[in-house]
C-alpha cells in the first residue's frame, strides 16, 4: 500500500492511503486550511512541541470497501523543513503496517467464508438497511428457491408475505428477532433469525418443513395417547345425560299431559346437549387441523379442556377450579393446540395426584400481565425433583412408571407455546406441588375474543309458506326430522334416503331449497353438489349441507370445497329454518348465502 504525502494548507501536513476515501478526506483537511481548527472533536490527538498529530480512520458511505487511514501533523505556524522528511519515515513505517493488516484482514476474511460456507443453514451478513454483503451457499439457494435472492449488493425486502425491514432495523438496534415464515405455494415453512453482528446483521435462514411435520406427527401421537386414557371416561359421561335423556323420554311417551311436561322437555334438550359438548370436544381433540390461527378466549378453552378431564379427575378424587379474570384479553393461537396442551399440562397434575397422601387440587389461572396472557396449571402434589427441572422439556423424558406417560407431553407444550411467541415457566418445591404457566402474547390491539354462542330462545316457526324443499339422508330418523320442522315452518317437505334419488327428484322438481347429508353411500352430498353443478347449475346455490363431522379436518376440507352453508349435527330447529330461509332469500336476491 502507498500513502500519498501533500500540504494541506498553511500549518499542516496530510497523507492518506490511496483510493477515493483517502482521497475525499484529504480533501476535508485542505479545505479547512487550518490544522488547529480541523482536530478539535474529530478523533484521537496526540499534542507534540509545536504541533498536533491526529490519526483519523474511516470507512466512509461513498467507498464501504476502503478504509482511510488518515495521518495529519498540525503546525502552530509554519510547517518546518524537517517535518516532511520526518513524515516521510512515518509514512513508511504506516505503510508497511497498514500492508500487513491488510493481509491479516484479507486471510481472516477468507477463513470466515470458508466457515460460513460449511455452515448446513443459510447465512447471510447483511448491511443495516438489509442490502446483502456475504451470503454462503445453502442461503443463496434457498432464498433463490423461495423468489427472494435480490442480488448481491441488493437489499431484501419480503421473503413470502414476511417483511424484513423491521426485524432488520431490530437487530441492527441491538435485539435480536425471528419470525417463521409460511410459503403455502412451495409448501415450505422457514424460520429466519436475525441478531446484531458489529455494525451489520446476520441473518441465518432455515427450513424447518420436516422438523415442523414430524413435530405435528408426535403431537398427533401424544393426541392419540391422550384421547386412550379419556376415552373410558367419555363414555361414562355420554351414558349419564343418555340415561337422563331415555328416562325423561319414556315418562312424557307415558304421560304426555303430565304437569311437569315442559320440566321434562326441558331436561331432555338441556342432556341432549350436554352429550353435544361431549362428542364436541372429543372431535376437536382428537381432529388433525391445519393450525390456522384464530382469536381465542383462553378462559373457553380452559373450561372445555376441564370438562373434557372432569371423569378421570372426579374417579381420582381431585377437584379441579378455574380462576378466570374477567377482563383477559383474547390471544390468536390455534384452538386446537391451545386445548392439547392444557389437556397435557391437567393430565400430569393428575397423575402427580394420584398416588397423594395429602390434598388433591388443581387450579388452573387464566389472566393478563401486562402483554401478555398466563394460563396457569397449579397442583398440591408431591413437586418435581430439583434435578428433573432442567430436563422436563426434553423430548421422551419422563419420572413416570411405565405406561403412564410417553415422555413427549411437556416437549410438545414447550414447542407450541414458543411456535405462538411465547414461553413455559414451571414453578416446583418438593412436598409443594408445581406450576406451569403458559406465556403468550396478547392478541394486537388487544380484541375481545368472540363472545359464546347463546341459545336461541324458543319461538315460532314461519318464514317458508309456499316453498318445496328436498331433504336426502340416509339416517330415515335425521331426514323425516328436518322435513318436519321444514313443513312446521310452512315448506312443502319431501325426504328421500340417498343421493341417487334426490339427484333425479332435484332434476325434475326443481326445489326452491335441497338439503343434502355430506356423507352418504353411494353418491354423498359432496358428489350431489358435483352432479347438480355439472347438470343443472342453478340449483348448486339452493343446497344446504349437514353433517356431523365438521371438526374434523376431511370433513373441514370438504365442506370448504363445496363452498356451501351447512348445518352441524345436531342441530338447532330454529338455525335450520333461517339457513333455509338465508339460501332462498340470497338466491333470489342474487346474492350468495354464507358458507361454514
């Protein structure tokens, strides 16, 4: 490296390396003429007799590739005849030094891409506004595979629907972020981490598909092992309200002006439903989703998840509380993950109870701090060993006896609050029970979570004088049901049994309303829809479909396919009669009627 050598005006003397940033610095100094006025605030100053040295590095904007190096002896008066020769030999000296620095930094810099391009993960060193510096090879082809490689010495800006902007201005704050990203059209799901690195920003790119599929499969696993051990119960709770249901049933067949009529009625709608939640709440825990995300109440989610556990709990002798603070705000997670791992988190406390001498109570906590939502699973228990404490979040560990665990619940509740922004925390000393508490971030803005759906009130039933409606289910008792309320309601009712006979009743008839079991032999409502859209388009839009497998995720599936409004068993008399009622007046209207 040479460093050039010039008068800098009146009293000083410059060099500089080389290039267009010793060149725009040097600059600086001969405009301002004046040495003394230069330095002040400008960098490290060593005062000598007579004079000033001040040494200046830089890596300015117009040349990020080239540092100045900048050496500038002030003279109180003139520049002496000497000073350049002395100059000279620190020149020199500067020179040599600054040649092998440069050598080092080369060979370091060498060394560090070699590492980075062993690196499995995607890398990239990315400047603080996002522009791309150094990017090994595994990122460059993933982010090329994903739309998003800018080009080197470009800035990027989305990876999917992902913004990076703010999670780059982040980290180059001094915080480090992550976000995982969802690539529906490649099927792929990255997690991207960015943390400070000096004055730039690393980025590491991972695709995390198979860790998130596998994850999904062991959580399916443990649903499995869950669902085995409540199962004896559920029928012990659905033969409950079923008793209550056939008894009060044969008294009103017995007594039909009975007084107490309308009491027993009562009992036996209020059972029925009962057995509803039941069967509800077995199928969304036991269903395979999506994990779409949705606003959640966590106190609902709470209340389902101790219904669903109150049989074993009460066989055990443990009384289960919820604590709810009425001002929680919701959070938006997938439902269905929420329930699994508080059904994970109860299930243990159960089984730290069950062999207790002492008192037998959970309690689970559902309340907002600050950001945040807890939801707390608290247990009189026996506590958990000191020495388990770092290790009961780690995959297949468990202190149970053989057969009352797989070793995989606590893992998967961890991985789940972290994959909704949040976190577990457990709280344990021998002899004083545990708690886990589950951290997630309260939903933006702070929404209120969709308020319960409350029963419609009795009333009577009108609004289809005139119209014919076609009713096809293979269940004889479902079909001549929903033809009752139907005609109840002033329609016209014709069931039939399956779908043959109501595609060619349909195609004759031409019904104002067809309502159609999705799930049917031979040809199903799905494939009704199918036939009826190929061969008469027009009555696509007055079908109706019923099933009572919507929560689950092929019956999701399908009636998101078929784009049709439905009716979930068991149903309601007056929904019935307002979908029916919405199909007609939509169609009619031109409009199209709501879907599930």
């Amino acid at each position: 490296m040479r460093l050039a050598l010039e008068r800098g005006g009146p009293g000083a003397l410059v060099a500089w390396p080389e290039g267009r940033a010793g060149r725009a610095l040097a600059e600086r100094v001969r405009q301002a003429g004046d040495a003394e006025e230069l330095l002040p605030g400008r960098g490290p100053a060593v005062e000598l007799p007579g004079g000033l040295v001040w040494i200046h590095p830089e890596r300015p904007a117009s040349a990020p590739d080239e540092v100045a190096l900048t050496l500038v002896l002030g003279f109180r008066n003139a520049v002496p005849p000497e000073a350049e020769r002395v100059l000279g030999a620190v020149q020199s000296s500067l020179s040599l030094a600054l040649s092998r620095l440069l050598l080092q930094a080369r060979r370091e810099e060498s060394r560090l891409r070699e590492t980075v391009e062993g690196l499995p993960l995607g890398v990239a060193l990315l400047t603080p506004d996002g522009r791309v510096r150094l990017v090994n090879q595994a990122g460059r082809r993933l982010l090329e595979e994903v739309g998003a490689w800018p080009g080197e010495g470009e800035p990027i800006e989305r990876i999917g629907t992902a913004d990076l902007g703010p999670l780059v201005d982040r980290a180059a704050g001094g915080s480090p972020a992550s976000v995982e990203i969802l690539l529906a059209k490649q099927g792929r799901t990255l997690e991207l981490r960015v943390v400070p690195a000096g004055a730039n920003v690393l980025a590491v790119f991972e695709d995390v598909t198979e860790d998130r599929r596998r994850r999904h499969q062991l959580a399916q696993a443990e649903k499995l092992s869950a669902l085995g051990k409540l199962i004896s119960g559920v029928v012990h709770e659905i033969n409950n309200p079923l008793a209550t249901v056939v008894g009060y049933a044969e008294m009103v067949a017995q007594e039909p002006d009975a007084p107490e009529r309308m009491r027993w009625l009562g009992m036996l709608r209020d059972e029925a439903e009962r057995c509803q939640r039941i069967v509800r709440n077995m199928l969304s825990l036991a269903g395979s989703r999506s994990g779409g995300r949705e606003l959640v109440a966590p106190a609902a989610v709470a209340e389902r998840a101790l219904s669903l556990v109150s049989y074993p709990f009460r066989v055990a002798g443990v009384q289960a509380h919820l604590e709810a603070a009425p001002e929680t705000p919701a959070v938006e997670a997938d439902p269905d993950a929420l329930l699994q791992m508080l059904i994970n988190l109860l299930t243990n406390a159960l089984h730290a109870l069950e062999e207790h001498d002492g008192p037998r109570e959970v309690r689970v906590r559902v309340r907002p701090d600050g950001e945040e939502v807890l939801m707390e699973v608290a247990d009189t228990g026996p506590g958990i060993p000191p020495e388990h404490l770092d290790r009961i979040f780690d995959p297949f560990f468990t202190s149970k006896p053989e057969g009352k665990g797989t070793g995989l619940g606590l893992s998967l509740v961890a991985a789940t609050a972290r994959d909704h922004g949040g976190r577990v925390e457990v709280r344990s000393a021998p002899g004083k029970g545990a708690a886990f508490v589950i951290h997630l971030p309260a939903a933006a803005g702070r929404e209120e979570p969709p308020a319960p759906e409350e029963r419609p009130a009795a009333a009577s039933l009108a609004g289809l004088e005139g119209r014919r409606v076609l009713v096809v289910d293979d269940e004889p008792a479902v079909a001549e049901l929903l033809a009752e309320i139907l005609e109840r309601a002033g329609a016209s009712a014709t069931h039939v049994s399956s779908g043959e006979e109501a595609l060619r009743r349909a195609l004759e008839e031409r019904p104002d309303a067809v309502i159609a079991d999705l799930r049917m032999p031979g040809l199903s409502g799905e494939k009704l829809v199918h036939e009826l859209g190929r061969r008469a388009p027009e009555l696509v839009e007055r079908v109706v479909l019923t099933t009572g497998d919507l929560l689950s995720a092929d019956g999701a599936r399908t009636i998101e396919a078929a784009g049709r409004p439905c009716l979930v068993k068991p149903f309601q008399v007056n929904h019935v009669v307002e979908t029916v009622r919405g199909v007609i007046d939509a169609v009619e209207a031109g409009r199209r009627p709501g879907e599930c």
